[in-house]
C-alpha cells in the first residue's frame, strides 16, 4: 500500500465532504446520471460519524427527504427511516467495521418519513475509503427494494431458504461446545450468576463467554441472542 498515495486522497475526500454546501459534484456526469439512474440506493455512509455523506436519487425518493437534509440529519436519520426491530443494524455496521474490513450484508425495512408503510431492502456495504490510521471510514452501500415488482419469488424463496440454512450452520461450526452450553442456559432465563454456578464458572468467565457469542452472532442484546438462538434450534 502506497501511504503517501492514500494519505493524499485522504486529505482531498476530508476536504471535498466538509468543504462543501453540496456532496454531488463528487461524482460529475455521466457518472452522476448513472448512480441516480441505478434501480437501487446507492449511498457513500461515514462508519466514524454514521451518517450518509452522499446518495443517489433513489435512496432520497426511498427516504422522502432531499440530499441535503440525509446529510444533516447525520447518524439520526436511521431511527426517523428504519423499523424500530432493526435500528442496532446502524450500530452493528460500525461496530462490524471497527473490528474487520469484510463486506456487511443483510436485510432491513426502510419507509419514507411521509409515511407508515415499510419495504424490505437486501443490500451490502463494502470500505471505500480509510483513516490514515488503516481504519475503515467511508463505506459504499447499496440495497435493491425486495418489495418491488418480483418475478422469481420462487427462486426468491429457495435462495433465501439456502442461505440461511448455511448461515445457521456456520454459526453452529463457530461455536464451541461451551458456547452452545451458555447460550441454552441463557435461552432458558438463567442469569449471568446462575450460569456461572451451573457450570462451576466465575462469574468474570461467563461474561468472558458472553461476549465472545456475541461476537460471534452479530447481535448486541441479549434479547437478539435469544431470537437467533432459537432460529438456529439452540434451546
């Protein structure tokens, strides 16, 4: 990796998004009428900040609100458009960028701020650009609208179907067999205190445990750790 190089584009990005009233002159035309004609959001999101630095025209007629406002309203604009169920997806994608630089991929329900109607979209994000420190700072996402006009539900329904039977079993094969001991104690109401003297544990080794299954399954309470659990037949 050339450091000067990135250190270079670093300074002009940190100067294009802060210096500017308006972000769409990062992306001239034709690029610009090709983003805004894309059937899907597409928009750049600051991982350090959590709010949206760029978007193209669908991702403001699928929020109802202009570019301008997206970029305002900053890490605060997920708990306006989000359902309530998924608001720790924001958080879970930075916590996720903090810590690796893989793609974050998943399924969200998004509606407009003018109303009370929800879509499903299916979108990733991947790293854009870094801190000169290495760390994941720009990420670009898009989603595609699943509650638009399908025409292959049947296929829709086999893919889904498939990929999440491999997603229960890879969680399965990362889990230890202490692990899957824990989390069915904690599926079963035991408390942190309770589990540690089931298994003969302190209790600094079972919060050890704890957040390593967390880790692990991408959830951030334990209310999701039950839900997943008892998905994935851990109970």
């Amino acid at each position: 990796m050339n450091s000067r190089y990135y250190m270079k584009v670093i300074r002009e990005d940190a100067q294009a998004y802060q210096g500017a009233t308006s972000n769409d002159h990062i992306f001239d035309p034709p690029l610009r009428e090709i983003f805004d004609r894309i059937p899907a959001l597409v928009y750049l999101r600051n991982q350090l900040t959590g709010g949206i630095v760029w978007c193209n025209k669908a991702t403001e007629e699928a929020f109802g609100l202009p570019a301008e406002t997206i970029y305002q309203l900053g890490n605060e604009l997920f708990e306006k458009i989000l359902y309530p169920d998924d608001h720790y997806l924001a958080a879970l994608s930075n916590q996720h960028y903090q810590e690796k630089e893989e793609n974050f991929a998943g399924v969200i329900r998004v509606r407009r701020t003018d109303s009370n109607s929800y879509r499903w979209y299916a979108g990733v994000s991947t790293p854009f650009r870094y801190t000169e420190e290495g760390k994941v700072w720009l990420t670009l996402c898009v989603f595609i609208d699943l509650s638009s006009a399908v025409y292959t539900q049947p296929q829709l329904s086999e893919a889904l179907h498939e990929t999440l039977t491999q997603r229960y079993k890879n969680i399965h094969d990362s889990l230890t067999p202490r692990e899957k001991e824990i989390i069915k104690l904690i599926v079963a109401g035991y408390t942190t205190k309770q589990i540690a003297k089931q298994l003969y544990l302190s209790s600094y080794t079972v919060e050890g445990y704890r957040k390593s299954i967390r880790l692990k399954l991408n959830v951030n309470s334990t209310p999701q750790l039950v839900a997943l659990a008892k998905q994935i037949g851990l109970e």
